[in-house]
C-alpha cells in the first residue's frame, strides 16, 4: 500500500516514467487581449523599469479588456504558463488620478502566471516580450473583483482603470526538462498539466541519508552557490505510521513561484539561508530540472526552528521545478 499526496485524481495527472522528451516550447502565442480605441489613447514615456509618465484624455472609457503596446520588448516572449515579473502604475479613468503603482525595484516585482483567467493583468502580459511596455483598460472589478475596493475611494465595479505594465523578466512555468530514470526507493512523483505535483511517499521508514534525484534534467543555465532561484515547489512530510502525508508548503498553492538563495544557513539560524538538504539539491542543478530530494533531519532544521508545520525530527521531501536565475 502507498500514501497519496495532495489530491492525485488518476483522469487529471500524467505520470513520470522515463524515456520521454522534453516538453516543447510553443510554436506560437495568441494573446488573450488586443488593441482597442480606448486603449489606444494611452501614451507613456520614461524608461523600462522606472514610474513612467502617462497621459490619456479624460473620460478613458473600457468596454472591453484591451490592450495596446507601447514599447516592444526585444526579450523573451512569455507563453502561456510562463512566470513574468512586472512593474505596474495603475491610474483612475475618469480623471487620470494615479491610484497605485509598485515601487520599481527590480527586487521587489509582481510575479505573474501569464494567461491566468482569474487575474486580468495576468490575461494582459500573456504573449508580450520581455522589456515590452503596455497599457490596458480594464474595469475596477476586472482588476479586483467585485466590491473589493475601499468604499472611500467612490470606486464603481464598472468604472475604468488604466493599467500601465512594463515586462521585467519571464521564467518557465514549469520544469520542462528531460524525464530521468527512476531511482529506487525514492518517492513517486505524478505531474498534472499545470505542473503542479503529487507525491507518493513509500510505506516505510524514512532513509536516514540525504538523497536528492533528478526528475526531469533541464538545459538551461546551472545554478551556483548564491544565485536567486526562481522555484516552484511542494514540500511534504515523510510519514511512516500509515497516516496520509502532508503538505506542509506549496507554491503551486499560492500560485507564484518563490526566490531562494542557493546558500547553506549558517550554524542554526534560518534566516541566513535555506537548510543544507535544500541548498544541495539547487546548487549544480540546471534550469528546467524538476528535481526531489528527501532530506532527514540532520540535513533539515536544527531542533526548534522549523515551521510549527513541521515538527522536529521529521524527515521531510521536496520536489522543486527550477524554473529560471533571477
């Protein structure tokens, strides 16, 4: 008998075996918005990467989500699924008001899964290059949701925004290296379409050694010890009493990807990087890789630093897409 993981529902998930091919890279893009005579209106000037200066005739109008490019980027393109990092400024229609705007630092972006239905912004950057510069209109429930704003801010759900975004940066949305052989005795990894995996942890007792194995081996650059890892990953717990395992943390959950530093924590403060078992398993691995590793505690968090999600002397697993160097 084996443990599940999360929910693995045999219509949806594509198991791993070896032997098969990378997954591609789309031949082409169709974007989910297009240009418009509202959209059209927007002008911005300034640099990629800093507030720009915009301006539209006053009452800009959204019927419908539109998108216009100010400025294509000579970069990437980001696909559907792709991670894109974004700065945005976001103005009130009606008057030309800047309502928010991030703070242009390439450290502290808006990370995205292009072509997300459920984010209108998401919809937008789907197709754009990196270092492109695009202006969308959409309305207020488009971008928040219905009656998601303040109140103070005499914000209809219909009333338009201007949504000014530049493309920082694009990273896979998924490990799409090349499938690995399986290795003994490590947990069995399923992939469903999205990327999002579900883990089967054998019923036995933990291995008492750190093992890390590739799942898909990817040909993108290699990650060296204190670069910033873009990573999309789930972490479970190893349990060996016949209990259903535990996710204990997922990005694929939140549905953005994190940023590790590939360094060993010093002595026992966390804080100071990422714990040994998995800074091993980034460190010499390549970007598209999928890679699991199974970490006991002597490779985890020294006692009394772990997450309350995970209790002390627990082995646990990580199975983490490299999805790009920041």
């Amino acid at each position: 008998m084996r443990k599940s993981v999360a929910v693995i529902m045999a219509a949806g998930f594509v198991a791993v075996t070896a032997g098969c091919s990378s997954i591609p890279q789309p031949s082409s893009c169709d974007p989910l918005t297009s240009a418009g005579d509202a959209s059209n209106l927007i002008s911005a000037t300034g640099d990629l990467g800093e507030a720009p200066s915009v301006s539209f005739p006053t009452p800009v109008i959204a019927q419908e989500l539109q998108t216009t490019i100010l400025t294509s980027g000579d970069g990437d393109t980001v696909y559907e699924g792709d991670i894109a990092d974004i700065q945005a400024s976001l103005f009130i229609g009606s008057s030309g008001e800047l309502l928010t705007s991030t703070d242009y630092d390439p450290a502290n972006p808006v990370r995205l899964t292009a072509g997300d239905v459920s984010s209108a912004m998401a919809e937008s950057i789907q197709c754009q290059t990196v270092g492109s510069r695009a202006a969308t209109v959409l309305t207020v429930e488009e971008m928040y949701g219905p009656d998601a704003l303040d109140p103070s801010l005499n914000l209809a759900n219909d009333d338009t925004l201007v949504l000014v975004t530049d493309v920082d940066a694009r990273y896979l949305g998924r490990a799409n290296g090349s499938l690995s052989s399986p290795v003994s005795g490590m947990p069995a990894v399923v992939t469903a379409p999205d990327g999002t995996p579900g883990i089967t942890i054998p019923n036995e007792n933990p291995p008492t050694d750190l093992r890390i194995a590739n799942i898909r081996t990817g040909d993108g650059d290699t990650v060296e010890e204190g670069d910033q890892v873009v990573v999309h990953y789930t972490g479970v717990l190893w349990n060996s009493d016949g209990a259903e395992s535990t996710v204990f943390d997922s990005s694929w959950e939140r549905k953005q990807p994190s940023t590790f530093e590939a360094v060993e924590m010093t002595g026992d403060d966390a804080s100071t990087g990422l714990i040994p078992g998995l800074a091993q398993a980034l460190v010499g691995k390549t970007v598209g890789s999928q890679v699991i590793a199974v970490i006991p505690p002597e490779f985890g968090y020294p006692e009394g630093s772990a997450p309350t999600s995970i209790p002390d002397g627990s082995t646990i697993v990580f199975v983490l897409d490299i999805l790009g160097i920041q």
